[in-house]
C-alpha cells in the first residue's frame, strides 16, 4: 500500500494531536514514550526538539496525511557526520494505511540526501511486528538482536 504524506519540521502548533494520538495506551506501549504519557508531553517534547532541529542534532517531522490531518511522527536521533537512528510512531486510528512506510521513506531520504550521512539504523522491540515489517519493506537489514536491562 503507498500512502501520500508530507513531512512537516515539528513546531508548536503540532502539540495538541501529538499530544492526543500519543496518550493512546496501545501507542506507548510499543514505543519509548513515557506512560502514561504526561498530560503536557507534547508541548514540553517540541519545545526540547526543535532547538535541536535547528542545529542537525535530531530531526523530528509531524506526518501529515495528503491534505489531512496530523497521523503520527518521525524523525532521526543521534544524528552524527555519518550516522543517524529512524524512528516512527503512528496514531492508533491510523494504523495499517501505509503511513509510516512512507514517512519511513521519506526520512531516509531526507538523511542521505539532505543531511548527507550514509548510513541510518532503526531499533524497534522484539514484540513490534508492524514497525520490523515497515523497516523490511524499507529495506532495512536484520543486523542483530540487543537485550536490555531495566534500571
Ligand atoms: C508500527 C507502526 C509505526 C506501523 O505504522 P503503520 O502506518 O501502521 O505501518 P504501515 O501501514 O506502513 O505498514 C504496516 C505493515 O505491518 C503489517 N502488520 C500489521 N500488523 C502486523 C502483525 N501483527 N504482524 C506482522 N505484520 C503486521 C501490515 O500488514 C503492513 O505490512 P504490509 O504493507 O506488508 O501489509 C504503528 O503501528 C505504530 O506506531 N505502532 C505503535 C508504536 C510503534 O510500534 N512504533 C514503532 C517503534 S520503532
């Protein structure tokens, strides 16, 4: 399934759907995000990002849906000369419609061909099955399985 979406650099007025999409207990759960998601964790989220943005630190996009409305949110961290990490997240409502296969896309082109690194690695968990298959059909390849250890 190809789905039309445009990247938007994160800015304030993206906040409030952040803020709703990632309260969605079944969004957190397969993700980093704190949970429950704090109830000004968006705003407080895109005020830390964006500074970085601006100095090619990390790159956060909003997903839009053509001429629709805010589906989830993508972006690249531990940006370096060489190197950078792609993650994603989708808003529950909008699962399984080919959009974070296409913002996955698209960030991977905007690291090689606008940030100029040439290499992009991703680190969905084991139980993540949908995000594996988005990184599979991006071409990703299988490199290794890390274990992690609570604090
Ligand atoms: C994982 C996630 C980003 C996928 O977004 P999405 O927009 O639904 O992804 P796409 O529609 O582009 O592709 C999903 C693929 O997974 C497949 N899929 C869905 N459920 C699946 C399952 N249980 N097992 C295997 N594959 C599955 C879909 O069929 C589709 O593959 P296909 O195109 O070959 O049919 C989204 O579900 C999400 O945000 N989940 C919660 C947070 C998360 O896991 N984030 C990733 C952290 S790295």
């Amino acid at each position: 399934m190809t789905a039309d979406v445009s990247l938007e650099p994160i800015a304030p007025h993206h906040a409030e759907d952040v803020q709703r999409l990632a309260s969605d207990p079944d969004v957190v759960a397969t993700t980093n995000l704190p949970e429950p998601y704090p109830e000004n964790g968006a705003a407080a989220w895109i005020a830390y990002v964006m500074p970085k943005h601006e100095a090619g630190e990390e790159y956060a996009f909003a997903i839009r849906k053509a001429n629709g409305p805010l589906v989830g949110v993508c972006g690249l961290v531990g940006v370096t000369e060489e190197v950078a990490e792609l993650g994603f997240w989708i808003g529950k409502p909008f699962w399984n419609c080919g959009y974070a296969t296409a913002a996955g896309r698209e960030t991977v082109r905007f690291a090689f061909e606008t940030v100029g690194i040439n290499r992009v690695f991703a680190r969905p968990l084991e139980c993540t099955a949908p995000s594996r298959r988005v990184l599979e059909k991006l071409g990703f390849a299988f490199k290794h399985t890390e274990t992690h250890e609570n604090p």
